[in-house]
C-alpha cells in the first residue's frame, strides 16, 4: 500500500482537485445540483497529506514532519468552516490560516539558519517592500469597507496577511541559500504568492460584496495550488531529495 501510495497519491490528489472544479463549474455555470462538491473539497487537502507521508522516509526527522502536519491541518479546517457561509465562521477561517502560516514560517525557520547579512538580508528586506507596497495599495482599494467591519474581522484579516508577509520574508531567504535555493524557488515562492493572490481576491470580493462565478473559481485554483506547490516542497526535503 505504501508502494503505491508513493507512486500515485500526487495523481490521487490532482484528480480530486479537478474533479472538484469540474464539479464546481458544473453547478455555478449550467445549475445543476450535484452532490460530489462538498464531498470532493473535504478530502483535498487530507489528499495533500497522505501525499506527503507516503513520500517521506522513515528517518526523516519527526519535528519536521509534526510541523507539517500541524500546518496542513490547520489549513483543512480553515476550509472545511468556509462550508459555512457566514461572517462568524469566516473570521475563525483567517485566523486557522494565520496557524497554519505560521507553522510553515517554523518549518522555513528549521529548514536553515536564517541569514541576516548579504543576499539574505537584501532578498528579506527587496520582499517586504514588495508586501508593503501590495498592502498599502489593497488598502487603499477596500479602505471603507474595511474600516465598516467588527474589530474580530479586522485582527484576524491583519494577523493573517502578516502571516503570509513573514512567511513571504522568510521564504525569500531560503531563496538566497544555495542549498535550498531550488526547494525555494521551485516550491515555496510559487506556494506564499499563490496564497498572498488567493487572499487579496477573496478578501476584496467579500469587502466589496462582489459575487462572480469565475473568480471564486479562481480563488479555488490558487488557494489549492498554493497547498499543492507548498505540499511538494515539504514532500521534496522529507523525502531527502
């Protein structure tokens, strides 16, 4: 079982994914009821998981491995609240990602030792301007909106999109260590931006009550994808390639 799991579960998951947006289009586009969606979009992520336990050795170190397994958790619950349409539920969703964020900032954190001089430093402080310059012009597009919401909903949309700046942050570094600059480049980067995409799009579409079928789709395709690439990555280091 283990054998195949290693070998298929990355198909395993892309044909739920799909199966899942097909599903989707389905019920937004041509009004068809189906009722595979819900079910198809609780075992994405668990798909993720299982993904990287298969992949992984015996004798990778089990901190990393916890830390993963926190992250992606605290992801799939995040999504499965989203199920319930509601304010309330929506703000505990941003505050179960900013977890899981943070996780994969601890497990970016573990993975080197942060450096704080040269192309490290320059590469941490060229992506906080970067996260500034995306914040403070967001802001200024759902300025009133924003301030028009409770005090829980605020915390938990800032905490979260400084979450994905520090992780953004950190992940910059990696990319300047020659070691790990591919694990970086290749998986990590591509994962934090499609997460920082995700989160503006949906974040601005609730605020400015906009409600276009094509762009929750899109919201889906880089919510999941920025776990998929992030899955890769960590499935990459565990598995000692």
């Amino acid at each position: 079982m283990k054998k195949f799991l290693k070998q298929y579960s990355l198909i395993i998951c892309n044909v739920i994914f799909y199966g899942y947006c097909i599903d989707l289009f389905i019920v937004d586009y041509f009004n068809i009821s189906t009722n595979h969606t819900d079910y198809l979009r609780i075992i994405l992520i668990p798909s993720l998981c299982i993904y990287v336990a298969a992949v992984s050795k015996k004798n990778s170190r089990i901190d990393f491995k916890q830390i993963v397994l926190c992250s992606l958790a605290f992801a799939w619950i995040a999504d499965l609240l989203l199920l319930k349409d509601n304010t309330y539920w929506f703000n505990i969703n941003l505050l179960l990602l900013t977890a899981s964020t943070v996780f994969f900032v601890f497990f970016i954190a573990k993975l080197l030792d942060v450096n704080y001089k040269g192309k490290g430093l320059a590469y941490m402080i060229f992506t906080t301007v970067g996260f500034m310059f995306v914040y403070l012009n967001f802001y200024k597009l759902i300025d009133n909106e924003f301030n028009d919401q409770s005090l829980i909903f605020k915390l938990a949309a800032v905490l979260y999109l400084l979450s994905l700046a520090i992780g953004g942050i950190f992940v910059a570094n990696l990319c300047a260590n020659k070691q790990r600059k591919q694990l970086g480049i290749n998986f990590f980067l591509p994962g934090i931006l499609l997460f920082l995409f995700s989160t503006l799009l949906n974040l601005g579409l609730k605020l400015k009550n906009v409600d276009f079928n094509f762009m929750q789709l899109l919201i889906v395709f880089t919510f999941y994808f920025g776990h998929y690439y992030t899955a890769k990555g960590y499935a990459k280091y565990l598995s000692g390639l």
